[in-house]
C-alpha cells in the first residue's frame, strides 16, 4: 500500500502554513484543517497496512500447523493459540457437530490469558460461561458466517461484547464452528468479515485430510463383512499387549466346513452365517478379550492369563454353546459347528502372525484326533510326526491316483463371457472326503512330490479338455499351476509335449502359471525353459503378482504373457486407496509391457466394476463361481453361448 502521496501532501501543507502571512488568518485555518484530514487518512492507511500484515502473519503461522498436525485435537487446539494472540481477540473456541446427537459440542479453547482446554464428552460447559451456542448453530446451520454483538448472560460477566462463528466443513459436509470473541463491539468489521472466511478454509482444509485419514484408519482396522476388527486391529493390539509383557492366550475359532455351507446355499448365505455368528461372539465376549474377525469363516480373540478358568473351559462352556447349531439365514435352515485352537502368548510368540499360525495348528491338530479344541504343542516331534503321517499318505494318494481336478472359470471382464479356467487340486480322501489344499498342498512342497502331483493335474487336464472338445463343447483355455519344484526339474518340458498330444497342440488347450519365486534363480535358464515352453504355443502367466521378490527390470526380460493380481490386493482395494492405486499400477505396467491382466479373488460386483474401469481383461472369483468338478464345469460350457457367468455391465 503506498502511503507517499499522502505523507508529500502533508509536507507541502506544512510548509505552506510556515510560509503564510498572519493576516491570512482564512487561508492559514485551511491549510491547518486540511492537514488535519490528511493526517488522519495517513493514520488509518497505516492502521489498515497493519491489520493486512498482521492478518497474513496468523495465516502464515497457521498453515504448518494444518500440515503438521496428527489428530483433530491438536489442530483445533493450535490454531486457538494463534488466533488468541491476534490484537482484540479475547477467546477462541472450536466446537464439532457430534453426529449422534446432533448438538454442537466444545472441542478446544483458549484465552487471551494463555488459559487453554480439550473439552472432552460430558465435561461440564458451565465453565464455558462465554461459550454462544446458538450463534455458532445458526452459522453450522447456514454454513455462513455470523456475527452478534447481542450475546448471553455469561459473555455479558466475561465483558465480551462481540462474536464472529465462522463454519467448519470437511469433505463438502459441515463439521464444526471456529468462534471468535472480543471485549470490542467493533472489531469484527468489514475488514474481518471479508477475511475471515480464509481461516476458516484454512482451517477446514487440515480438519478434511484428518478426517479422510481416520476413516482410512478405521476402514483398515474393520472387517467390512461383519463390522467386527480386522486382522490388522487383532495384530497392533497383541504387539501391544506383548510389549507390556501380558500374558494369555490367543483363541483361534473356525467355522468347519465353511466352503461347503458356501457352496451349498450360496456366498451370500454364507456371509449371513458369518454376519450372525461375529453377532454372538460380539454380545458375548468381553471387550477386554479382543475379539476380531481375521479370515473368512475365522475369528480370534486373546483370553488373558488373569480370567477365570481356563482356555479350554471357555472354549467347551461358553463358545461351543454359543456358536455350534443351527441358524436361520435367508430362507436357509444352516447347521453350524466349530472348532477352535490356543497359542500362548508370550511362550508360543509375541505376535498375533506366529500365534495365529500355531493356534491354527493346534486346530488342525484338534481336527485330525476329531476334537473341538487343540493347544499348541511346542515341542515339534507331535508336529513333525502329523507331517510324516500326512507326507506318507500323499505317497499313497499319488499311487491310486486320488487327487482329482476342480475348474475355477476365468471370465471376460467386458462381456461377461467364460474365456478361460484355471485347473486347482483337490485330494479326495477315501476316508476323509475331499481335504482342503490349504492342509495338503504345503506338504507337497515341502516333500517334492509336488512334482509327481502337479504331473497329474496337467495330464488330468488336458484329458478333460480333449474330452470336451470331442463332445463339442467347445473348451477354453485351461491354466495349470507349476510350482517352484516342477519348473525346477528336467522333466517339465517332456511334461508339456506329452500331454499337448493328448489333447492336440495345434488347437492350444493349455496355459501354464508360474509364481515369482519360481523367476528369481538363473536367469539365463529361466528364459530358456520360458521361451521353450512359449514355443509349443503354451501362454505363460505369472501368478500372484506382486507378492513375490522380483525386480521391474528382470520382468521386462522374461518372455510372459499374462500378469495375474493376487487376490490379497483385489479384496483390499475397494477399501483403501493404496491398494486401489497399486493395482492400478500392476495393470498399466502389464499393458504397457503388452501383456494381459487376470484379477483373483474377486468376491464383489463393486471389485468386478473397479477392475473394468481399469481394463482388467479376465476375472476369476466367487462373484462368477467357485472351483467346481469337472462334470459341472462341463455343465457351464454347454450352457448358452450369451448366457455367460454373469452379465458384464
């Protein structure tokens, strides 16, 4: 603001006066008034520059507090301090709209005098005898400003003579008031009312990224099935527990036969049940024992050293009651039962990841001797011998040839159309019935006969493709799993030969997937047995992408095909946006590379919209079906061509 012209025009009046003779009386009373007037212009342009720097000073002051503030409380709480110390300013006071009541509620406030408080639910307000409530709800109510010199009883005892109510909002939604007081009926003048509102939006711009920031926090830390924690909840809360040297122990509950149930009367029966066991669990277990939903159809919850009784008479009077029985869900009448494992904390682990393997276990355990409820037994020979025991069966399992093929359907993402699907292992125990591959498949590894295994499922197949084909069915591409062992050993690529003659190379039946780990040895021979498979017309996919080791720059030199996302990102990213960007990501790096993109595990049609808008190009999941035998999958292709597994939309 340029205040010389002002300053020259005093000058020269002052001058001027020296200069006139005494008569002039007239001319000389003039000039003395209008230097007066120019003296008290030049007074409120200085007046004015300070306000404006002044002004500017708080803002600048205020904006690192906005950036560097971690919780609403100290936000609110600093930029009281900074607004108090502005000149004319008594008291200031943020207040937020409590959402269950609907009434505004003090949050922080501080005083010119340094006096400064966090208000806290159910504190008493009388305290707050300068506190303007229903100025502060007219400006939340009509998310403008307000201002009032007319104010209660209380302000009127504090002498404050005025207020401004500024709103607060976050995302687009109303959130609070930031109330100003003053001892002076005129300082909030025009020169406030137009500034003001850049405080406010200050202000409101911190409270919106606190705001986005715990809702990613809760979203992360709630199972968004049953409402219940979340695995990650589950997991800081024993880190907790285990640093303050707690002891307990953690309780690990399976609902058994959950695919079954699942596949019987269907995914959203299944997540009723779901819904109505976490219900149980949540009225009855008790807030200190951490109860969390961490797995489809699994739940834990940490029973602490100093409860009554044991684990396991918790466990057999309070949760097998409980939960073991029948639910209606739906028109569905469903029969339920449990089983449930123990890992001590802090003797079998310190963190809710070892504890839970263990606890899981102890279940498995618990399982095969046909019991309800197994505790962890740390001393590995009774483990080691379950693992012989089973190691031994897969032997014989592979000599009478009892592991049998299930087909889950890839499905185009743009139409709707089957376009593929992937051939997944299943042991049909001749006492046992069908085991999961969750309890058979580590073992195979671990032992190698995942070679000899994984040769079955391959020829299994691709004589199931032939005899499709021969029946005019008209099959898809069928994608068989090679693990690390099989891609490892000599045998693959006479594997591959052999069974594209059964089913005829020329019409390309077969696909194979490979996971990261399987990349990271010699490169060389990797590309090598890569580029011969490629030869015979076999894609080549890698599997669960993004969960192994391999570099960019390693990937770029392979010869694939197709990347597949691993489910675990596919689940978690219609819920947190670092998930959903990186899978954005994958997708442009795959297409960019020229290969396809496969998304797993997708269990929702909002999953199943995101990845189309990303241009995911096939799907598999429980939202298009499940991993089915090889006579139902035969049913689905003879189904009509436009019917598709389920409309694209």
């Amino acid at each position: 603001m340029d205040l010389t012209a002002p300053q020259d025009d005093a000058a020269q009046l002052a001058a001027y006066i020296k200069r006139a003779p005494l008569a002039d009386a007239c001319a000389q009373r003039a000039a003395l008034a209008a230097l007066e007037r120019l003296q008290a212009s030049q007074a409120a342009l200085q007046e004015k520059l300070v306000r404006h720097d002044s002004f500017y000073v708080l803002l600048s002051r205020l904006t690192p507090v906005v950036s560097r503030a971690r919780s609403l409380e100290s936000l609110c709480l600093g930029a009281c301090r900074i607004i108090a110390s502005q000149p004319g300013i008594q008291i200031v006071d943020v207040s937020y709209c409590d959402e269950a009541t609907g009434k505004l509620r003090l949050l922080t406030s501080v005083e010119r005098d340094g006096t400064e408080r966090e208000w806290r639910s159910g504190d008493d307000l009388a305290a707050a005898d300068w506190f303007a409530p229903e100025l502060a709800a007219s400006a939340l109510e009509s998310g403008d400003m307000r201002f009032s010199n007319q104010l209660n009883t209380g302000c009127q005892r504090r002498c404050i003579a005025s207020c401004m109510a500024i709103p607060l909002f976050a995302n687009n939604r109303r959130w609070g008031v930031l109330s100003l007081y003053s001892l002076h009926n005129d300082l909030f003048d025009a020169f406030y009312l137009e500034r003001a509102g850049e405080i406010g939006s200050e202000l409101s711009f911190g409270l919106e990224r606190l705001v986005n920031a715990q809702e990613l926090y809760r979203l992360a830390r709630t199972n968004p099935l049953t409402g219940l924690p979340s695995r990650t909840h589950f997991e800081e809360q024993i880190a907790a527990l285990a640093a303050a040297e707690q002891r307990g122990t953690v309780l690990l509950i399976n609902i058994n036969r959950f695919d079954e149930i699942s596949s019987a009367y269907g995914n959203s029966a299944a997540i009723g049940l779901m819904r109505a066991i976490a219900q149980r669990l949540n009225m009855e277990v008790a807030p200190r024992m951490l109860l969390s939903h961490i797995g489809i159809g699994r739940f834990a919850l940490f029973y602490p050293a100093d409860e009554p009784g044991s684990p396991l008479t918790y466990v057999r009077d309070t949760i097998v009651p409980l939960l073991q029985g029948s639910y209606h869900v739906e028109e569905h009448r469903i029969w339920c039962t449990i089983n449930a494992g123990a890992a001590a904390l802090p003797e079998d682990g310190t963190s809710a990841d070892a504890l839970l393997v263990k606890a899981w276990d102890a279940l498995a355990g618990a399982r095969i001797k046909e019991e309800r409820f197994g505790y962890y037994d740390r001393h590995a020979d009774q483990a080691l011998a379950r693992e012989l025991s089973l190691e031994s069966e897969l032997r014989d399992a592979i000599a009478r040839r009892e592991f049998v093929n299930y087909y889950q359907p890839k499905t185009d993402m743009k139409t709707g159309q089957l376009s593929g699907a992937e051939a997944l292992i299943r042991w049909n125990h001749p006492t046992r019935g069908m085991v999961s591959p969750a309890e058979f498949v580590p073992v195979l590894e671990r032992s190698g006969l995942v070679i000899a295994a994984g040769r079955q499922v391959m020829e299994q197949a691709m004589a199931d493709w032939r005899s499709w084909y021969d029946a005019g069915l008209n099959p898809p591409q069928i994608a068989v799993n090679v693990a690390p062992a099989q891609f490892r050993c000599d045998t693959l690529i006479g594997d591959i030969e052999r069974v594209l003659k059964t089913a005829g190379a020329e019409l390309h039946p077969l696909s194979i997937e490979i996971t990261e780990s399987s990349l990271v040895a010699d490169h060389a021979r990797v590309v090598d047995i890569l580029t011969r498979i490629r030869s015979h017309g076999v894609p080549i996919a890698i599997d669960d992408f993004g969960t192994g080791y391999s570099s960019l720059a390693y990937l770029v030199t392979l010869p694939v095909d197709v990347l597949k996302v691993d489910r675990s990102f596919v689940m978690k990213m219609a819920h947190d946006a670092g998930y959903m960007g990186l899978v954005s990501t994958i997708v442009s790096l795959a297409h960019n590379l020229d290969l396809k993109v496969v998304a797993e595990g997708i269990e929702t049609e909002e999953e199943a919209k995101l990845l189309r808008l990303l241009r995911c190009e096939q799907g598999q999941g429980y939202l298009y079906s499940r991993p089915v035998p090889a006579w139902e999958f035969a049913a689905l292709l003879a189904q009509p061509a436009d019917g598709g597994l389920r409309s694209a939309s």
